[in-house]
C-alpha cells in the first residue's frame, strides 16, 4: 500500500520556483533514496512534505495513507505519521530533551485520543533508546540541541524518529557531520527501525550510508524535478561518474 | 494555488484577559479631584489618628512641589491627577463575617479563583492535604473585604489584617515602621501613596515564628476611573519566616487606571521575608488602549544581621510598568534576592528591575531577570548594584535574560554597578534570545503546537524564577503566562 504519494509538486519558495512537478511514490517496507546536486531541491521537498510555512504549494497534491495532507498544518501530518528529520536541527536553550520529547509523544497520544503515558514508562523507553544510540544519558537533561556537537545533534533526530515511531520518516542528510563510527551507530538505529509497516526516505550524497542500509530506489533531482530513478545500482554509477552523465541524456 | 499559514511566532501570543470582567455593585466614591481636603476626608472616612492624617497631609504637601520621574525607559500621555477618584468601596459597612459580604462580590472572587472560604485552597490546584492553606486579605477597590484563618494565625501570634485595621489595633508598630522603609518623599508616586493610601495589608510575624501557612493578599480595582493606592507593611521580628503573595487583576476597560502602591518590608536579624508577586493588572488591548499604569514603590531593609528578603514577582499584565523591589542590606551578613518574570505583549511597557545597596559587612544579593516580550511590547530590565564603603567583602550576582518572540518588540537592559569597595565582587551575565519560526517548525513536525510550543519555550525560559515560587503560585504563573501567550492561530 502507498504510504506516501507525490504527485506533479510544484513549489515555490519566496516566488521563486523551486520544485517543478515531483512525482514520488513510496510504499510500506520501502527505502528510498534521493540523491542530487546542491540546490537541486531535495530539503526543499522535505520541507513541502511536513508543511513547512514559506514553501507555497502551487499546484499537485500530497498524499498520506492516501489520505490528501496538502492543506493539513505540520502538526496534523506528524500525528498521521510524517517524521522529518533535519538537515540543519535548531537549538531550543531551555528546553530540556525529556520535557520535548515528552511533550511530542503526548501530542501524538492526543491527537489518537489515548491518555498520557506514565513517567516511569517512558523515562524507561527513553533511556533504553538512548543507550541504543549511544548516547550520554545527560543529554536527556540538556536543553533540545542546546551546544550539541554537529554529530550528537543528528544522532539526536533519529532518537527524536524512534521516539515518536512514524510510518515515513524524511531523513534529510542524517548522515552529513557524523564521524565513521556515530555513522553506523545512526545507520543501526534506522535499520533497528526499518519494518514492513513504516517506509523510510534517505536524503543523501553519499553512497558510505546506502552501503549500510540498502535501498530499494534511488532517485536523481536535478533543478527541481526528480530525472531518473532506478535501484541500488543507480547510486553506485553516481558515485563512479557524478551527475553530469545524467544531465547529457 | 494553497499556501500554508502556519502561524509566526508573532502571531502565537495575542493575549486573551480572563479577568476582565466588571463586577456591577453599588460603591461609595470620593468625586475626582485632589486636594488637601479630599486627604483629609479619606483619612476621616477610615477615623484614622491625628499622627496619621497629619503624615498624609505632609505627604501631600510635599507631592504638591514633585514631578514625575520621566528616567524610565517608557512613554505615555500626561495623566490628570484631578480626573481621577482617590476613594471608592462597596456601600455599606465592612461585613463582619463572609456570611455578610455582598454575594456579587464573593462570586467575583469565585470567577478569580481566589478562595474566601477557609477550607480552600487557591484554584487550579487540586484539593491535595499536603498544601498547607493559604490565608487571604481580599482588597476590592479602596478596601479590604475579608481576610481569612485569622484565628489560626492569631493562635501563633501572627497580626495579618487589612492596613486600616492595623491602624486601630497596632497603632504603636504602624507609627514606627510605616514610611521607615520608603520615606513619604522617596519619589513623586510614593509620595502619591502616602498621601492617598486607601487600605491593604498588615502582616506582623513575632519573634522566632514560622508563619504556619502562606499569606495573600489579592487585589481587585473595580470601579472607573478610580486609582489604587494599597499601602503593604510586613514586619518579621527576630528569627521568623513568612511567605507572603500578591495577585492582582482589574476588569477591561478603555480608559487607563492608575496603580501607585507603597509595599514596605522590615526583616530582623536572623528573619525571611519571601514576598512573591504575580501580577496581571489588565494590559490594555492589542492597539493599547486602556490597561493599567502600575507604578509602584517595594522596598525592604534586612535591618539586622543575616536577615534575609527575597522578592519574586511574575509581571504578565499592565500597560506600564514601573517597579523596582529593592532591597537595603543594612546588616552584617545579610541576604537580598530578585527573581523576576516580567512578559509584555501588543503595547505593553515594562520598565522593571531591583536596586540592592549593600551597607553591611559580607552581605550577598542575587538578581535573577528574565523579560520576554512579544507583539510590539517594550520590557526594559534597570538594575542598580551599590556597594557602601562599609560594606566590606560583599558580593553581588547578577544574571538577566531575554527572550524575544517575533521582530517588532525590543528589550533592554540597563545595568548599573556603584562601587565603593575594591573587595566586592560584583558579577554580571545578560543574553537574549529570540523565539525562531524555525524552532516552532521544529515543535510542530514533531507534533506539538505552536501555542504549546511557545509556552514550553517560555516555560523553559523562566524555570529559575519559577522555581522560588510557592507551589500554588507557581502552577497559576505557569497558566498565566500560557494564557498570555495564548492566541489567534492562523
Ligand atoms: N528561502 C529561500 N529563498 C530563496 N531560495 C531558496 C530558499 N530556500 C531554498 N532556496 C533555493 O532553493 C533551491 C533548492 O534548495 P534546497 O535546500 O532544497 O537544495 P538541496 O537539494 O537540499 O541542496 P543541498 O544538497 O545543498 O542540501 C536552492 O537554489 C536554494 O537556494
Ligand atoms: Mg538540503
């Protein structure tokens, strides 16, 4: 069944075009991977995909579950099970990562209408990701972000991810800034998460990540439109022949 | 074509005033004007002794040749003190028990939350026997409606009484201390003040006592164009402790009101004074209109050694604010606090801070300040730091924050440090922060909305002072500031 489906997205960014008609379709159990130059518009459509405001649909249509979110606020398409994580994460000093995460899965319990989870409960979840991820459990006490290293931040999205367990998670660049070793922890963590039941879509440029979680498509953006899609293989001859092959054809 | 609107952070904090509405009942009200006469009438209405009409009289006379102070970083249109009342209570005489208070006036504090009857605790905390009671002095307008467990507290000897009875029943501890912390001529409101002070409240702590329970005194103006002009006086003799709070509110009216209030402290040696303040005076509409000046004068003196005074004040409301609690550390190894949440939105102008002068050998201060401000708010934090010559080895830590929430408000900070001694340590720490839309995308991809989001990031953003309030006053701060940051999504 198509968990996510893209189709003809336009979208503009302060009047500027940016996404010319992306079509996409991904299905429970997938992974999939997009690739492309800088600036060819891959966070742009991550962002259009969790509703981020300033990013105008101008014309297509997004679909979860099959049902249209195109209109729905950021919020709405989390609770139906939209994850984005970021390439750039903001701090929030203050904001203590328990407080946050406790704060989002209640909301996510809310909008499914079941009661708050006890504290005992989920400071046991919690702890037991966090040694997953290997990460120091005094991160939990820290403000969200707050002078994490470029590294503990992204290892923090896909805690933020196991957290929250979506059907679709955006994983936009989670790869970029990790040291060799942060990347197969981060690289375990989403394959730990991988499951016929949730879809996955790697944005990325590197082909160091695919080799630990293999994906089922790849896909090309250039300038905004999705060129070529095609399997595994595809990302092995961009990482031999970069892309200018692509734009030639 | 669709475009999302997901709300800014601007957007987020339109403010929405629960305590706005007006109680209808009939009132006695001195006509508008001041004069020597109209200070000689309120003293006469309360049958007040000659020392105390004569030290109004003298208050009013010295007002007469004082301006007001225009250093505050705020701007408003002159005010005419001869259109404003100067007294006004409910008819009839003061009812001797809750049974002969006004209906209308006891479900005014019903609709506030403020419990009258003794039993209760303050609203929007759960009935839990843990919570030790809290023991209230209801001022509506010029005067003190009830207070309550005054036999409890009576039991371990501790006076809690509206001011006016204070005046009748300990006329020899009010004539020593009243003005003795804030002279008459201190400044052009305080002078106001003691010229026209209407009621409010008397707290005497004896010595070596812990108040059994907390005190507060609420404070409602009802009535149009009428000022409030409550005068506090708290006295902890050697050894004691009191935790002592003030709520205020006032209906939603489009005319501006005047608040001028005198709060004088006398810590002993070896006493605490914890005074904590939520304030949530109407701020005036989203154009500014109406809301209340709250100009007011808090001081404490730590008159003996290690006495100790903290002030905690959370400001939500009013459309000025001008206050600086202070304190005066005049004995050896005495102690001074400041912990402050002050938030202004729309129109709103803060101009908030502390002064603490240190006269004694090894005293300490600590200044906590946090100010947000949203909409087109201005909040100015203005703290002075004084070292005396003979205050020797002493020490002061400052830290002041601020947080931003959207591009069109500003916040300031005026900091300033007078130093006599080479051996004081003197420490100063400011930041300020801006709420990003980025971090409320951030909240709301991860299913959280942007109006919890926000009051999570001001929740967070204020925990140090949060935390030096009493539990009650801290679940209600922490709704105020929800319920002021709440708003038009969309
Ligand atoms: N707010 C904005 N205003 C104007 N142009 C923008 C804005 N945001 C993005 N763009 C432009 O949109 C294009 C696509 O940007 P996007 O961030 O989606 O690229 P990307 O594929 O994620 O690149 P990278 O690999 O560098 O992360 C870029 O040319 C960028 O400059
Ligand atoms: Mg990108």
């Amino acid at each position: 069944m198509s968990l996510l489906e893209v189709s003809n997205l336009f979208v503009s960014v302060d009047n500027r075009d940016i996404l010319k008609g992306v079509d996409l379709e991904v299905n429970a159990g997938e992974v999939h991977a997009i690739m492309g130059p800088n600036g060819s518009g891959k966070s742009t459509l991550a962002n259009a995909l969790a509703g981020r405001q300033g990013y105008s649909i101008e014309s297509g249509c997004i679909r979860l579950d099959s049902v249209d979110v195109t209109s729905l606020e950021p919020e709405e398409r989390s609770h139906r099970g939209l994850f984005m994580a970021f390439q750039y994460p903001v701090e929030i000093p203050g904001v203590t990562n328990i407080e946050f995460l406790k704060t989002a899965v209640e909301s996510h319990r809310a909008a499914h209408g079941c009661n708050e989870i006890s504290a005992v409960e989920f400071m046991r979840n919690l702890r037991s990701l966090t040694a997953r991820l290997e990460l120091n459990p005094d991160f939990l006490k820290r403000g969200v972000n707050e002078s994490f290293s470029g590294g503990e931040k992204k290892r923090n999205e896909i805690l933020q991810m196991l957290c929250l367990h979506p059907r679709i998670a955006l994983l936009d660049e989670t790869d970029s800034g990790l040291d060799i070793d942060a990347l197969q922890v981060v690289a375990r963590g989403i394959n730990e998460f991988r499951s016929p039941a949730n879809a996955i879509v790697l944005v990325t440029h590197y082909q160091r990540l695919l080799n630990y979680i293999a994906p089922d498509y790849v896909h090309v953006m250039m300038d905004g439109r999705v060129i070529k899609s095609g399997d595994a293989s595809l990302a092995l001859a961009l990482e031999e022949r970069g892309y200018g092959w692509l734009e030639e054809s | 074509m669709s475009s999302k609107s997901n709300p800014t952070a601007q957007e987020l904090v339109q403010n929405e005033y629960r305590a706005g509405f007006v109680t209808d009942i009939e009132s006695d009200t001195i006509p508008p004007g001041l004069s020597e006469s109209v200070v000689r009438q309120i003293s006469n209405i309360k049958a007040e002794p000659e020392w105390l009409t004569e030290w109004r009289v003298d208050a009013y006379n010295r007002w007469c040749s004082m301006h007001e102070p225009r250093w505050a970083h705020v701007k408003f249109p002159p005010i005419d003190y001869q259109a404003i009342s100067y007294f006004s209570a409910p008819k009839g005489d003061k009812p001797k028990s809750l049974d002969e208070v006004d209906p209308e006036l006891l479900r005014t504090y019903e609709k506030l939350g403020i419990p009258l009857h003794e039993q209760k605790v303050l609203a929007g905390v759960e009935e839990d026997p843990s919570i030790a009671p809290v023991a209230v002095d209801a001022v509506f307008d010029s005067v003190s409606i009830t207070t309550t467990f005054r036999e409890t507290l009576k039991e371990h000897g501790v006076v809690f009484c509206s001011f006016s009875e204070a005046v009748q029943s300990h006329p020899d501890l009010v004539r020593k201390y009243l003005g003795s912390v804030v002279p008459k001529s201190d400044n052009f409101y305080a002078a106001l003040n003691s010229a026209v002070f209407s009621d409010g409240t008397f707290v005497y702590v004896p010595e070596g006592v812990r108040c059994p329970m907390e005190l507060l005194t609420y404070f409602r103006i009802n009535a149009q164009n009428t000022g409030q002009f409550e005068r506090t006086l708290i006295i902890a003799d050697k050894g004691s402790y009191v935790s002592y709070l003030e709520g205020c509110t006032a209906p939603m009216r489009d005319e501006n009101q005047l608040h001028a209030a005198v709060v004088e402290l006398v810590a002993l040696d070896d006493a605490h004074i914890k005074y904590s303040t939520v304030q949530n005076w109407y701020p005036g509409d989203e154009n500014g209109a109406g809301g209340i000046y709250n100009f007011v004068t808090k001081r404490g003196t730590c008159r003996g050694r290690r006495s100790h005074i903290s002030w905690t004040q959370v400001e939500t409301g009013s459309a000025i604010t001008w206050k600086y609690p202070s304190v005066i550390l005049r004995g050896d190894e005495s102690k001074g606090e400041f912990y402050s949440v002050a938030l202004t939105n729309n129109r709103q102008q803060a101009d908030t801070g502390t002064k603490m002068t240190h006269i004694g050998k090894n005293t300490t201060s600590t200044i906590v300040s946090k100010g947000i401000s949203a909409g087109q708010s201005s909040n100015a934090y203005r703290g002075l730091v004084r070292m005396n010559p003979g205050a020797r080895e002493s020490r002061n830590h400052t830290q002041c924050d601020s947080l931003l929430i959207g591009s069109k408000c500003a916040a300031h900070t005026f900091p300033y440090i007078e130093s006599r001694r080479k051996d004081a340590i003197v420490e100063h720490e400011a930041t300020t922060t801006k709420v990003s839309d980025d971090q409320l995308f951030l909240c709301q991809q991860r299913g959280i909305s942007p109006e919890k989001a926000v009051s999570m990031i001001v929740n967070g953003f204020c925990r140090e002072v949060f935390r030096e309030l009493p539990m009650e006053f801290a679940v209600e701060a922490s709704k105020l500031l929800e319920v002021s940051l709440e708003g038009a999504v969309g």
